[in-house]
C-alpha cells in the first residue's frame, strides 16, 4: 500500500527544502503554560514555520494571544482558528455572525448536506472537514459540484483509539478520491492537544500518501496549500484591508 515511489517523494530535496511547512490545527490547552510551551517547541524542532492555534469561543483574546506568543517565541508564525460543529444551516449563520472577526481561521465541520452547501459556499469559512468515523456519511453527496472549499484532514481523527482501523482508514481513502475527484484542495493536519499527538510534516504526508495521494500533493496538503490560506487570513489583519478584493491605496509623497 505505501509503495517505493510514495517513499522517495516523501525524502525531501533540494527543492522540497524550500518547502514552508504548515501545521493548520494545533489545539494546546489554553490554561497550560508548559504543555504550551512543550508544543511550541516540538512544533518548531520538526520542521512547521506556521502553527494555526484553534480555541473554544470561550477562551478570551488575551489568552489566545498569550499562547501565540509562546509559539512567536520559538519563531514560528500564528493564526487563531475555532472549529464549528453546527447542528444545522441556521446556527452555522448565528456562529459565522458572531466569531468569523474574532479568529483568522474559521473551520466547519460538514455532517449533513444542508451545513456542507452553506460552509462550501460561504466566504466566511476558510476550511471544511468531515469526521472520518461517520459510517453513514455519503462525502460524495455531502461535496457540492462547483466549490474550491478547502478540505482538511486531521491525523488526530484518522488515528483515534476509538476508531477500527480498515473501516476508518477506508472512509477516508474514500473522502480522499471524492476530493480529487471535484479537484477541492486539500489540507492534512495534526489535529494535535499535546505534544505527544503532534506528527512531522513528512510524516502527515505520508499518512495522506497511503489514503491515495500522490507524493508531491500530499506534501503541498502541509505546506502550500495551509500556507496561502494562512497567509490570505494575515493580509487582513493589515491596516489597508477593507475586504475581500478591496483595500487602501494611499497617493505616494
């Protein structure tokens, strides 16, 4: 399954060395001081240039910025993000009201047709993911035809205790080609709450690699594609940004 080509590609060359690598959703608890650090600093040692940082809507600002700081310490860049697990169409309309000008990174998750329609055509939502342990998930049907949506995998999701292993993994080798398939740009994760869950970009591309994905996709699910999402969310936290496609053009001296 994870064949000789998948492994070569994975190597690393001199052009995959210019290569930034994103870890898109990092989860450190927000009231532990050291198990952020220690996240910090593994996210570092591995190889990530940026770390998105997801929080509960709870958490306040101060502390969101706290934490950031901690992995700004280490040289890493940050984006806040929240994840959304609405129940229905209209509390994901009440949840993008109220939290989409407080995170750089809004992700939803997508569980039934009428949420995935509204998060895959909704500008708010930068991210979409599907819980790989839905056995009656139909993705296909749940993907609409016309959408560059991006769709995140979490290796803390394709690798819990609580999931068997061959139905799981099938699921989401299964998510993976109806992805590919409607040509939807793909992101891989960690999904990580401790140091002990964080994975090493090549690593996280590999994992994708086995689900279907050729060699150079699945490392661009850990480094372009995350990073130019990112990188869209930080422009807007600039002074000249007024919105989408517009923002201050001031006259030269």
């Amino acid at each position: 399954m994870y064949s000789r080509g998948h492994t070569q590609g994975l190597q690393g060359n001199g052009f995959d060395r210019l290569r930034r690598f994103v870890d898109l959703h990092l989860r450190p608890p927000p009231q532990d001081v050291k198990a952020i650090e220690r996240m910090a600093h593994l996210a570092a040692e591995i190889g990530f240039h940026l770390a998105g940082l997801a929080f509960d809507s709870q958490v306040s600002k101060e502390s969101r910025q706290r934490t950031a700081k901690l992995f700004e310490d280490r040289g890493l860049e940050t984006v806040s993000r929240i994840d959304l697990r609405p129940k229905d169409r209209n509390e994901l309309l009440t949840s993008l009201r109220k939290v989409r000008s407080s995170f750089d990174i809004v992700a939803v998750e997508c569980h039934m047709k009428q949420v995935a329609s509204l998060a895959f055509r909704d500008r708010r939502v930068d991210l979409v993911f599907f819980s790989p342990n839905r056995p009656k998930s139909r993705f296909n049907e749940l993907m609409p035809r016309r959408s560059r949506r991006p769709v995140e995998f979490n290796i803390a999701d394709l690798l819990r205790d609580d999931l068997t292993a061959e139905p799981g993994l099938r699921r989401a080798s299964n998510l993976v080609s109806d992805a590919q398939r409607k040509h939807l740009p793909i992101v891989i994760s960690s999904g990580a709450t401790d140091w002990l869950s964080m994975r090493a970009p090549r690593d996280m591309a590999a994992i994708l690699s086995v689900l279907g994905l050729e060699a150079v996709q699945a490392l661009d699910a850990v480094s372009h594609i995350p990073l130019s999402i990112a990188q869209e969310n930080l422009e807007k936290r600039g002074p000249r940004f007024i919105s989408n496609g517009m923002e201050i053009v001031r006259p030269r001296a």
